[in-house]
C-alpha cells in the first residue's frame, strides 16, 4: 500500500497487527475512526490504554476483573465448591451465559501442548491443586476444549487431583471452546454444564 501519510500508515500497521484484520480491512477502520469527532477517538484510544494498564485477574480463580478477587468469586451467592476449569476468560462468558452454572471457576490461561512450547508450568496449573488441597471442593468440572491439546491437559489435571479423592466430571464433549466459543450455542452448552459426567467412564469408552 502506498500510504500519503506516516502517520495514517502507522495507524494502519498497528490495527493490521490485530487477527483476523488484513491490511484493506484496518485501513477500512482507520480511516473510519478519522471520521470521527476527536473526543470520540480520544476516548476509544483511552479506553485500550486504561484496559491494558488496569486489568488485574482474580487472585484465586485467574479471570479477568477489575479487583483483586472477581464478582464470581466474591458472590456469596455462588457454590465455592464446585470449581469449572476452563482454559480462558471467553469460557467464563459462554458458561456465565448460560446461567445454568452455579459454582466458581478456574481459569488456566491456556491448554498444555508441547508443539506450542506450552508446559504446565506456563499455566495456573498449581494454583489449582492449591486450591482443591486448601479449600473444601465437592466437585472439579473440566469444561476444555475436545481437542488434543483439551485432552493432554485434562489427563494431566485428573492426575495431579486423583489423590485428592474429589469427583472429577467432564462437560459433553464436541462443545466449541476456547478460540471458538463464539459460535457454541447457549442451550447446548447449558445442558452440557448441567449433565456432566464423571470423568474415569469416558477413559474406560475410549
Ligand atoms: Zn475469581
């Protein structure tokens, strides 16, 4: 692209930066946002410096929040025995979405997978085990992804648990997670959350 300005093919570079946007699409949405009042863009710039400088995450379940604990985990109203692991925030979402889930989460920050260079150590892998060694848990939902990389880390996550003699339970699987989550519909995903299954009978199916 042959830009006639610096500043206009700054912009652009940045906003193509994102995914899912090409190069004609973020200069499609610059050139929008120069349409714009200042204030406006002001506040949209603002926003993103706000987001990234202030967000904290949870320190007991790892979900983004504007607190040190989350409104999840602070609601007296929520079931702090059952914990839902999930891989991320977008998880959350969908689940809190459905309201068919009553418990707290877990979120991990990702799913092991050894071709990404991803350990369980890059995840909150440990706090979870904290978690379920220091608090009374009755219950441990896995709501990962039905891909490899969900199924290595369920395994490695029904290990670390085992001895703690908790039921460990998973949702239905084939449900879109994580990066996908967007198009999983709230009725089957409630319905999935709500009819787990324990997680040793679907190793024994398999
Ligand atoms: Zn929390």
């Amino acid at each position: 692209m042959n830009f006639s300005s610096k500043l206009l093919e700054d912009a652009v570079s940045e906003f193509a930066k994102l995914p899912g946007v090409g190069q004609k699409t973020a200069l499609r949405l610059v050139l929008h946002l120069l349409g714009k009042e200042q204030e406006e863009v002001d506040t949209f710039g603002n926003t993103l410096i706000k987001l990234r400088r202030d967000i904290r995450h949870c320190s007991i379940c790892h979900n983004i929040s504007d607190l040190p604990v989350c409104s999840i985990c602070s609601s007296p109203r929520r079931d702090k025995e059952t914990i839902c692991v999930v891989e991320d925030t977008r998880d959350v979402m969908a689940i809190e979405n459905t309201s068919q889930f009553f418990g707290v989460y877990h979120v991990l920050g990702g799913l092991i997978s050894p071709m990404d260079g991803v350990g369980p150590s890059d995840l909150f892998i440990d706090s979870l085990v904290q978690r379920v060694a220091t608090t009374p848990v009755k219950e441990v939902v896995m709501a990962l992804s039905a891909t490899m990389e969900g199924d290595t880390t369920l395994f490695y996550l029904y290990k670390k648990l085992k001895d703690f003699q908790i039921p460990v339970t998973t949702i239905a699987r084939g449900i879109a997670f994580g990066g996908e989550l967007e198009y999983a519909d709230e009725i089957t995903l409630g319905r999935s959350i709500v009819t787990r299954i324990p997680y040793v009978s679907s190793i024994v199916k398999s």
